[in-house]
C-alpha cells in the first residue's frame, strides 16, 4: 500500500497552501519575484499593471502564509521569495502540463 499524499495533519495547512497558489494575480507577482529577486510593491505594481491595492493585498496572503519575507525600509517594503519548495512546485506542475499539451 502506497504512503498518503498528504499526512492528515497537514492537511489543512496543504489545503490553504494550495489555496493561495490558486490565483492568477499571485503566480504573476511570484514570477516576477523569481526573475529579479526582492522588489518594491511599486516595482511590482510597475511590471504587472495590477492596482497597487491589489497588489499589496496578495502580497500580504503570500507573506502571512510564509511564501514571501517582506522588510521596510523607509517608506518601502520590499518583497522576496521565502518558500524554497515553491520553485519545484511550479516546475513539476508546468512540466505536467506541457506534456499534457504534447498528447
């Protein structure tokens, strides 16, 4: 018999994981945080063009779930990718869908 997918007393914490990764808005700031490391939420209003309401609030998920670490200085935060596992998520699951779209 096979191991669980997810031991019962993570599931909770699994489930909110995966609820967070699950809107576009966020894999798009996540992206950007990937390809040029710690950014302002000025930088990322900039390469995004979402609202900087909009940006903050994700951020803010992203950071109390412990995928970001964010610091002030001055009168900006600078968000950064905290989750190493995060990378290796992304690519297993990208990798699946390109060979689902090779089928």
């Amino acid at each position: 018999m096979a191991n669980e997918l997810i031991p019962s007393d993570h599931l909770e914490q699994a489930a909110n994981r995966f609820k967070i990764l699950s809107e576009t808005v966020r894999l798009e700031l996540l992206n950007q945080l990937q390809m040029k490391g710690e950014m302002t939420v000025s930088e990322l209003v900039e390469a995004t063009g979402h609202r900087q309401a909009n940006v903050s609030k994700h951020l803010g998920m992203m950071a109390r779930e412990g995928l970001l670490s964010r610091r002030k200085e001055g009168l900006y935060v600078y968000y950064e990718i905290n989750d190493p596992t995060l990378s290796a998520l992304c690519m297993l699951v990208c990798g699946r869908i390109r060979e689902e779209e090779m089928s």
